[in-house]
C-alpha cells in the first residue's frame, strides 16, 4: 500500500481489531430502516426520518421554501441532539490515564 503512496502498513492492517456493533432500525412509512449507532452518523439519518414522517409532503413543491424549511429545521434538531449524543458516547467511552486532558480535548473539539 505504500508503493502506491498509502499511508498504511501491513502491520496497521495485522493489528486492527473491529468491534461488532448490533444496528438499531426504525421503520419509515413501511420500510425498515437499519443504521449503526453511535460512534456513527447512523442515528442522526433515523431521527430525521422519524421528524419528517409525521409531514405530509405530498402538498408542497420539492425543493419550495415550506419543503426546505421543514427539513432545514429537522435537521437543525437532529444535529443538535447528536451533538449531546456523542458528547456522552465519548464522555462514557474514556477510560485512560490522561482523562481530564482527553475530556478537555473533546470538549474543546465538540464546542466549535
């Protein structure tokens, strides 16, 4: 991989270990929607379409300014609920040493 100008080694690839995570679903106007929780962007996608399932659509002009202003104020909510979502995941998920300087990090990262 690094001939063709990778930045991985086989060694990176010998050592990587992948954690199996179950999906979690919801079902949007009779389809099953799986996703990955978080660390993902997955749950983010669910809520959205649970927001937007309650809104008949079929009225509005794709792409209007009343079609634009559900979604934009959907997903204004969605993004913001992810935020504390993985603001927690990350608080739960640390267990080092360094803590209080790892915690400081990430919430200086989840401020901007």
């Amino acid at each position: 991989m690094q001939e063709q100008g990778g930045f991985l080694t086989l060694a990176d690839l010998k050592e990587h270990h992948s954690e199996w995570v179950d999906p979690v679903s919801i079902n949007y106007r009779g389809y099953d929607i799986w996703e990955l929780p978080p660390n993902g962007q997955g749950i983010a996608a669910l809520q959205l379409l649970n927001i937007l399932e309650n809104k008949d659509f079929s009225g509005l002009q794709w792409g209007g300014e009343e079609h634009l202003h559900y979604f934009i104020e959907a997903k204004k909510r969605v993004f913001e609920d992810r935020q504390n979502i993985m603001r927690t995941y990350i608080y739960k998920a640390s267990t080092c040493n360094n803590y209080s300087v790892k915690r400081t990090l990430v919430t200086a990262t989840l401020k901007r």
